[in-house]
C-alpha cells in the first residue's frame, strides 16, 4: 500500500515538471514566433523599413500597435496550438484565428499597396471606402484572435486536467 502510495506522489511530480516543461516551451515558441512574424510582416508591409519593399502611405499608430498586438496574439496562439497539441483539431478556433490573422495583416498594410484591393475597388475606393473600416477591421482581427486563444487555452487546460 505504502509503495503505490509513493509510486503514485512520484508519477504526479514527474507530471508536474513535464507540463511545466512543456509550458515553458509553448512560453518559448510563443515568444519566438512573435518576434518572427514581428519582423516578417513589419518587412512586408514596409512598417519596417527596408530595402525590397516600399510603402506609399505614412505609417501611423494604428498601423504600429496592429502589427505590435496582431504578432503577440498569433504568437500566444501558436504556443498554445504547441501546448495542447493532444486535445486535437478544433476548427473553430483555427478559423477565426486564420481570419484575426487576415483582418490584422489588412489593417496594417498599405491600402493602396495591395493590388488585389485596388483591382476591386480602384485606388479612390481604396482611400473611399476601405480605408475607413481599417481600425474596425483590427478591433475585429483582435476580437477573433482573442477568442481562438480563448478556447483553445480551454482545450489544452481541460485535457491537461484529464490527464
């Protein structure tokens, strides 16, 4: 009795240190990826400045803060995805994560740049129309990150417990 007793303490502490092991590699993978996308999309969207891309509109706070907020959002999310990577495929959370991640990169990107937008719509429907809803644009690309990371940390948490 004593033995199970002691086998079981010890199971429950290696446990323990396995999914703090675990979480302090989500912590690093979300922390990495982060800054990678950081960078990459900032590149991308000449938010950052570089040599290969140029921006034909000024870069402003609504465009900084998206691709500061939208690259810590996917990042947190993209631990998680690695942290409950048991709890299986959950198709809403990937979807509205795939569409946050969308509305995020329109929000910060040069409106005119985008050639399939000024194909649509012309560069006076760009400016006209497409550029007002930007920031509601972010607040939607935000919302829709949230709650991804928000049920999957639901997931992960509930099918750690069950463990």
């Amino acid at each position: 009795m004593r033995i199970k007793n002691k086998l079981k303490k010890e199971t429950r502490a290696l446990e323990k240190s396995g999914n703090r092991k675990s979480a302090i590699i989500a912590l690093s993978i979300a922390t990495g990826t982060a800054a990678v996308l950081y960078i990459i999309l900032g590149a991308v969207a000449s938010i950052i400045k570089n040599p290969f891309f140029t921006r034909m509109t000024p870069v402003g706070w609504l465009e900084m803060s998206s691709l500061l907020i939208t690259s810590l959002l996917i990042g947190a999310y993209i631990g998680l995805l690695y942290y409950g990577k048991a709890s299986g495929k959950d198709k809403a959370c990937n979807a509205s994560a795939a569409t946050g991640g969308v509305f995020g990169f329109l929000t910060f990107g040069c409106p005119i740049c985008n050639r399939i937008l000024v194909f649509l719509l012309g560069i006076t429907g760009v400016l006209t129309y497409f550029e007002p809803l930007r920031p509601s644009l972010g607040i939607l690309s935000v919302g829709l990150l949230s709650f991804a990371i928000f049920k999957k940390s639901q997931r992960s948490s509930s099918m750690n417990i069950i463990k």
